[in-house]
C-alpha cells in the first residue's frame, strides 16, 4: 500500500479500494438485494454526475486509493458508462479499475469496457438453471441466456481478474455448488461463494447461511483444493483447483469476517461515503459539493467519514434488526 496513504482509521487499517455505485436502478429483482415491496429509485439530480464522480475519484486517489470498482443497482443500466470508465482511467495513481454487473447488458460492451480501461471483473450469477434464475432474479428466465453470453464474452477478454460471484442460500441453490465448482475447472475464472448476508427486508435468517466450512467439506470430498496466498486485506479465501484451469473462493461475512483488515470504502449513487457495508452512519459529500465546498474540504469530511468506522461489524441477528440502507441502494 502507497507510503502516501492518508485514509487511516483510528484503528490503524489504511484504505486504499472505493466501490462507487453509479445507479441504485437495477434490471433484476434479485430476493437477497432487493426488498419485495421494491424501492423508489432515485431522481436524476439526486445521483452524481459523471464529472461529480471522476471529482470524487480524483479526491480519493491524492488520498490513497488505487483501486476502484464501479456498482450499482446494475451499472450498465446508466447510459454513457463507458466514458465514465475512460476518464476514470486517465486518474493518476489508479492501478486497478474493476466492475461488478449482472451482466444482462454485457455482451455487447465487453470489448469497449476493456479498451476503456476495466481490468478487472466480477459478475454476479447465483444458479446455472433459467427456472431457478427466474425466481431468484424476479424476472423472466429468458434473460437467463443473456447473463451466459456475457459470461462467455467476459471469457474471451484478456481481463487481469475475471470473477463469479455466487451466493450461497440453503434450500436454494445449494444444491450447485459442485456445478459452479466445475465450470472454475474448465474456464479460467475465479467462482467465489458467498455466505448470505442480511440487509433491509431482504428474508435473511440465519438457518439460510452456508458457512465456508461447510462448503470447504462439501467441495473436497470431489475436488482436491489448494490453498493460495490471500493478500493482506482480501475479503476471499482462495483456493486452486488442481488440474484445473481457474480456482474458488470463500467470501465468509458471517461466519468468519474479515473486518480486522479491512481496507474498503464506499460511495453510494447520491453521493454519501459509508466507512463500512453494515454500519448505518454516512456522510453526503454531494450537498457539499453543489455548494461550493473545495477539494481540501471535501478531503476533511471523507477523513472525518472514515473516523467514525466502527472495528468490527456487530453479529448476523444485529445487523438484521438494525436500520440501514437496502443491499441495492448501498452499492453491491
């Protein structure tokens, strides 16, 4: 992590990586993101704008941050994304731009996303059955084969870090994980397994999470896993499939969290800086900005943001119980 780092909190973890949501909207209804009442979206002037978002980034950047991943809702569905990616490529001191999609709208824009500067990629897809698709996406299964063919473009782009994120419910689709298993063995990818967690009225329970280790027993009774080196601040657990040409993760928030290092921010689609997923308390840095606050001020209150992050998130049950923004209008 850069000497120059500056986002610091007052438990000594160093930031370095923002996830910005560019659009609360979504094509996909998906159960453990989104409430089943729905949502209001956001208005236009309510979001930032592009050029209130390379501002920010470029903010963040003098602060310490290298890494950047683009969110939503779903982020393709905000016109003009690629341009965003070009200019936020242009950013100096930025080594890694990423991306998390359904990948819906995918396909055709693989190409022109790389070219704009993405390297990195993660799409988020939680059963390899159209039926299933359907009813955890609340929308037609048909939109199932518009995902694959995004998966498959993904594929034949040379980008540095290609990823499928799956989670994981009990009585849903636990029934695929050796599915998913065996396409990180036949593709050069990186399927990564996610404990379900819970967020605004979204029917978590407790008896709905697989742990890790459950899953760690279940894939190595047919796959012989290697452990790999995680990096200081990874949110993943990886393993290598030996003869295989990718590899799985474990994303394990409930049952072994990974808060001690975390070096993670995030800027929601209006414009406020949550220091932590699961902590209610942001800071808007939009207001601010429409009223005239400088660069140095606005570095004030992302420090000041990141002073009030909590050092760990509270239990499962707690984080249910407590009021916070729905999964789709933080950011994925």
């Amino acid at each position: 992590m850069s000497q120059s780092n500056v986002l610091v909190d007052s438990f000594g973890r160093a930031h370095n990586y923002l996830r910005i949501s560019v659009t609360d909207r979504c094509n996909l209804r998906c159960t453990y993101c989104m409430p089943l009442q729905g949502l209001v979206w956001k208005k236009r002037q309510e979001l930032l704008t592009f050029e209130e978002i390379v501002r920010l980034s470029e903010i963040f950047a003098a602060l310490g941050v290298t890494k950047i991943r683009l969110t939503g809702g779903e982020p393709m569905v905000r016109k003009g994304l690629v341009d965003l990616v070009r200019s936020l490529g242009r950013i100096e001191g930025l080594k890694a731009l990423a991306m998390t999609t359904n990948a819906t709208l995918l396909a055709p824009h693989v190409g022109e996303l790389q070219a704009a500067g993405m390297s990195q990629l993660n799409i988020s897809l939680d059963t390899f059955k159209a039926e299933k698709f359907g009813q955890i996406a609340r929308q037609s299964e048909d939109i199932f084969a518009d995902v694959m063919a995004g998966i498959y473009a993904a594929l034949d782009q040379d980008f540095k870090s290609l990823k499928i994120n799956m989670v994981v419910m009990s009585g849903v689709n636990d029934d695929e994980i050796l599915d998913f298993v065996a396409f990180a063995y036949k593709h050069r990818v990186n399927v990564r397994f996610i404990e379900y967690m819970p967020f605004k009225d979204n029917q978590w329970t407790n008896e709905k999470v697989v742990t890790y280790k459950d899953l760690l027993a279940l894939i190595g009774e047919h796959y012989q896993l290697l452990k790999l080196c995680d990096e200081p601040s990874a949110v993943g657990k990886d393993y290598a499939i030996e003869g295989g040409a990718g590899s799985v993760s474990f994303i394990s928030s409930m049952s072994d969290s990974f808060c001690s290092t975390c070096n993670r921010l995030r800027l929601t689609s209006d414009g406020s800086v949550k220091s932590c997923l699961f902590y209610p308390a942001e800071t808007n840095l939009r207001d601010a900005m429409r009223e005239g606050a400088t660069d140095s001020q606005l570095q004030g209150m992302i420090l000041n943001a990141l002073q009030m992050k909590p050092e760990a998130h509270p239990p499962a049950d707690e984080i249910a119980a407590n009021e916070n923004r729905a999964m789709i209008q933080i950011g994925g």
